[in-house]
C-alpha cells in the first residue's frame, strides 16, 4: 500500500510541473529531472508565463509570449542574456532565466465624457492645462462640450460646460482663459474658472458657422484677442466689447481657422478661405493676398518664419494642396504643389534651420498620409509615410511640433502618435486612442500633451500626457508648432 500511495504522489508532483512549463511538444521528457525555470516581468506587460520560479521537466518545450499594455512601449524580452522575439518557445534543456522588460511612453490620461476634437490644449505660466471638449457627429449633430482645466499632474482643476463643442482655448497675459465654441463665440474665464464675458454680438449673426479649422483666438502683445467669424474681430480683453471689426467681402466668407499676429502687431488671418489679409493692430488692412485659384481653399493658420514669411497651405479639388510663402509686404515669394498633391488640413511648424514640416492627409497609390519637410526656398527635403492600419488611410490633420531636439511629433486619424527624427526617419510611434485631430504641446520637462477621441464605446475624449525625451521646443525655432507656443498666443516672440 506504501508503494502505491508513493507511485500516485510521483505521478502527481510530474503532472503539476508539466503544466507549470506550458508543455506544448516535448522531446522524451524525464518527469523526475527538472531544470529551474525564473521568469521575471516588468508592470506594464501583460503575457505568459507569469513572473516566478517553475521546476520544468528535463526536455520540456516552452511557450511565451507577452505584450505591452496601453501606456508602455519598448517591450524587450531576454533568454538566457540574449535578446528573442516577443512570442516564441524555447526547450528546457537546461536551467533558463526569461525576462520582459518595457518603459513607459504614457505618463497620465484624463478621460472626458465628450470628445477631444480640434482642441489642441493650452499652458498656462503655473502649468495649468486648459482644454476643450464637444464634437460634430454626422448621426445627431453637436454634441455639448465645454472648458476643461487640470493641475500639472493630470487631477481636475475645474470644469465649465458651455453647451457647445469647443476648440483650442488660448491663455492671456494676465492668465484669463478665452476659447471659441462651434457657435463661434468666445468665452473668457478666470484662472479658476468663473466666468467673465462672452462675445457673440456679431455684425452680422446669421453667417454659416462652419465645422471645419482649428479655431482658437490670438493674444497680442498688449492683450488684445483676436477671433475669426463674419470677419476679423480685436476684443477687448478685460470687457469681450469689440474694438475695432474688419468686415468679411463677400457673403459666405467667414473665417474657419485661427490669426496669428506677426512681430510688429500686424494680425494675419484668413477670411473667406481663399484670401489672406494682413491688418494693422488698428483694424485698417494692409494688404490681401489671394490664393492663385478662387476655388484654392484653406483651413489653416499660418506659420511665420524667422524674416517675417508667412507660411501656410491650400487646397484645390483633384489638383491637392500647395504650399505658399508670402513675404511680409505680401508679394508672393514662391508656391509650390506638395508631394504627391496630398490634402494639407493641418498647419505648418518650423524648425530652427528653417524647415517648414507640413502633415496631410492620405494619398497616392498608398494611401498613405505623409509628413514633408521643405527647405526655406520650397523643395522637399524628405518626407515620411504614415503607417497604414489594415485598410484604413492614415490621415493627419495634426499640426506638428518641434521638440528642443530636433524631433518632430503629431498625431494621426487612427490614434497614433508619431515621432520623426530631423532627417526623416522614425523615432518611435505609439498608439494613444481611437481618432486624433489635434496637435502636440510639449512642456520644458519632455512631457508631451495631446487629445482625442477614446477607445471604446461612444465619442468620448482623452487628453494623454506622453513622455519623451524633448525638453520643450527647438531653440531658435521662429514657429514651433500651432498658435507658435504653449499659451496658443499666435503671437511670433510670444510665450
């Protein structure tokens, strides 16, 4: 009776180690000689087998594989000190060490309840994050949105619906936050979020309110904010009364993307989509610059470069996009029809050598969104292709920003959040949420701030603070990234 009871517990003790290794084809095993098995995972991967200590069978094949979680990137796995695929199997010949090691690419996400659409978020001087929410859907319309503010580590500050989807807020001099719903009226709200005014006395209140651009009013030099609707619009910032309006020419001719004011007060803006005006901080125009062809279209805000050209894309049906540099007495310096003649809806950056990046939208045998790099005098430096996931085009309609070391980072439709090195090639690319309309923000610490619509069920948002390895934006850069700085002033020399 000894003998049997010790035959059933050898028998068991086999089995249990045989499912302990994942036994998947072995190789005339021997159930009573193991050879130790030690499995170590990092936090942030998730896979087989778990972290610990397994006494395998002699002979014994086994399978592992793992996979980063939503948050972490760089997933290395090491057998025996050298590097194998994340999935494979391996024999258990001998005693094993495994390990899967990962860093994390996101710091912190803050989920909303609406969309993060054409919101591209705002700093203030303490590091208060300010950003807005709300969308257009085709199945019902706008959904509300509103103003969202959150402490530097991510918790809520404070939050105040409007009723309407909103776009990017931009921070004023003395901290007042301003943001424009899809009403076009804009909002102005004290640092803890009371309430001040809003502005929607337009000359003329039955203009088309558009879904289209990127929206967010500038802030000049002295304070003064500057909206795009039926016009051009110089707010008073303490009271929300217009100070001056520089009327629209034509019927239907509304402003759908955002001023920008250049060096010496002169606000440059789109009106109507196809002619850009410069105007005087008075409210009297300069000049007006008319794209080459009425139908040559444009949802962008302009990029100014380091001697004062303005940059900025169009489009143009079946024929795409082209890219103009204007000079500051608004003559046209050169035009040129973009790789491939991609759909440009997002705006340009440029680099501290120079270089204007431009993002667009699927094209070509591809379908492939790209991001372009050209020299001051307009010629391609290099471009690179958008990941294509399954069968859906990688659109970008993010606008991209310049990191301090020369890497260049933005968004695509389908969630992904590139960056590319200065020469073209990729850094690293992470999946962050379902759709991504909005630009980067980078911070002086490396962190990455950036918006969108989440996974899962319904339209609601995420704004994601990413790591990286940019401490802020390219010294000497005249343009970083949209509305110039992390205030969303617009302003060339703001902050």
């Amino acid at each position: 009776m000894d003998a049997k009871r010790t035959s059933l517990a050898r028998t068991a003790a086999a089995v249990l180690i045989l499912l302990a290794c994942s036994k998947k084809h072995p190789v005339d095993p021997n159930p009573f000689h193991t050879h130790n098995l030690v499995v170590t995972v990092e936090t942030g991967i998730e896979g087989w087998p778990a972290a610990g200590r397994y006494a395998c069978p002699d002979g014994d094949t086994t399978e592992y594989g793992y996979r980063t979680t939503e948050d972490y990137s760089n997933l290395v796995v090491i057998l025996d000190g050298e590097g194998v695929p994340a999935e494979g199997w391996f024999i258990m010949d001998r005693d094993r060490v495994l390990s899967a090691s990962c860093g994390r690419r996101v710091l912190w996400r803050f989920r909303t309840d609406q969309a993060v659409y054409y919101a591209s978020p705002a700093v203030a001087d303490d590091g208060t994050i300010y950003f807005g929410t709300g969308m257009y859907r085709n199945t019902d319309g706008w959904t509300p949105g509103g103003l969202v503010a959150l402490n530097p580590d991510g918790s809520l500050k404070w939050s105040q619906p409007l009723g309407n989807a909103t776009y990017g807020p931009s921070v004023g001099n003395d901290g007042t936050v301003f943001v424009m719903d899809r009403t076009y009226a804009v909002h102005a709200f004290s640092p803890d979020g009371a309430p001040l005014w809003t502005f929607d006395d337009f000359e003329e209140p039955f203009f088309v309110k558009r879904d289209m651009g990127q929206r967010t009013p500038a802030i000049g030099s002295d304070g003064t904010v500057y909206a795009g609707a039926d016009g051009l619009y110089a707010l008073d910032p303490a009271t929300g009364r217009p100070m001056w309006h520089l009327s629209r020419t034509h019927f239907g001719r509304e402003c759908i993307a955002s001023p920008v004011v250049g060096p010496d007060g002169t606000v440059f803006v789109v009106i109507g989509e196809d002619t850009l005006y410069a105007v005087r901080p008075d409210g009297s125009r300069r000049w007006a610059f008319g794209f080459a062809n009425e139908d040559e279209l444009t949802m962008d805000t302009p990029a100014i470069g380091a001697d004062g050209t303005l940059y900025i894309a169009t489009e143009k049906g079946l024929e795409g996009s082209f890219l103009y540099a204007v000079r500051p007495d608004g003559s046209l310096k050169w035009r040129i029809r973009t790789e491939g003649g991609r759909i440009v809806r997002a705006s340009p950056a440029i680099g501290p050598d120079g270089t204007i990046y431009l993002a667009t939208k699927a094209g070509g045998g591809d379908s492939k969104g790209r991001l372009l790099a050209y020299s001051p005098s307009g010629v391609l430096m290099w471009e690179y292709g958008l990941e294509r996931l399954h069968t859906t085009p990688d659109d970008s309609y993010s606008s991209p920003s310049v990191g301090a070391d020369g890497v260049i980072y933005f968004g695509a439709e389908t969630g992904m959040l590139y960056a590319v090195n200065p020469d073209g090639t990729l850094n690293w690319k992470h999946m962050l949420f379902g759709i991504n309309w909005s630009s980067p923000v980078i911070l002086d610490d490396g962190t990455l701030l950036i918006g969108g619509i989440d996974n899962g069920p319904g339209y609601t948002g995420v704004l994601c603070a990413v790591i990286t390895t940019s401490m802020g934006y390219a010294a000497g850069s005249p343009w970083p990234r949209f509305m110039h700085d992390n205030r969303n002033t617009g302003r060339f020399g703001g902050r």
